[in-house]
C-alpha cells in the first residue's frame, strides 16, 4: 500500500478498514473503495475528536459503504483543531462529492425553515 494519498490536497494514510480502531487520534477519517486496478473511489469522509470511537462497524455509514465495496480507510492526523478538521472535511465534500455524505446530509437535514407569524 502506498505511503500517503492526496485526496483533493489532503494528504491521507491509507489502512485496511477496520484498522480504525488503532488510531487514538483528532483527524479526518475516509471510507474508500480500492479496485483491482488501484483506482480509488472516495466513499464519505468525516472528522473526529477520536478515530478509534467513530470509524468502525459502529458507524451509520459503516453498511452502505462495505455494500459499495469499502476496503480502504484513510485517515488525515495533521488538522487537530476542530475547526481545522470542519473546514477540510468541507472542502473535500464539496470538491469530490462522495455519494455517502449525501446521504448522511439529508438524514440530518433540518426541516423547512420557520415562517414568521406578521
């Protein structure tokens, strides 16, 4: 397995999937599908105050990922601070569209706004 992978400017460490547990850490975390060409496929990605905790068969997105092949998951320890991680995480979905967090943000969608009473 390669050293580092550079997803959009953030440089990631690629590991087995389930190694997630090993990293007692802040960072960004990806779910990955690897193809028998080496091609990769950005599945979703998340940050963490703790790797370990979130990135497991736990996870919300742990079924749909494994379902589109996920066998890679990459993680990115250099952005500790919160803010850091949110705004990275930010532009990765935003640059490379994984399917996953599409799903994950209209779970999570807040309903139609109020309207004011005039």
């Amino acid at each position: 397995m390669e050293q580092t992978i550079d997803w959009a400017g953030v440089t990631m460490l690629p590991m087995g999937h389930h190694d997630g547990r090993f990293i007692h850490a802040p960072g960004l975390y990806a779910f990955v599908r690897r193809g028998p060409d080496g091609s990769r496929s950005l599945l979703y990605v998340d940050h963490a105050d703790d790797i370990s905790v979130v990135a497991g068969p736990g996870h919300p997105q742990w079924a749909a990922a494994l379902a589109l092949g996920m066998n890679e998951l990459h993680v990115a320890l250099q952005a500790s601070l919160r803010l850091d991680r949110l705004i990275l995480r930010g532009e990765l979905i935003k640059r490379l569209a994984p399917g996953l967090n599409e799903t994950d943000d209209a779970r999570e969608a807040p309903a139609a706004p109020l309207q004011a009473f005039v």
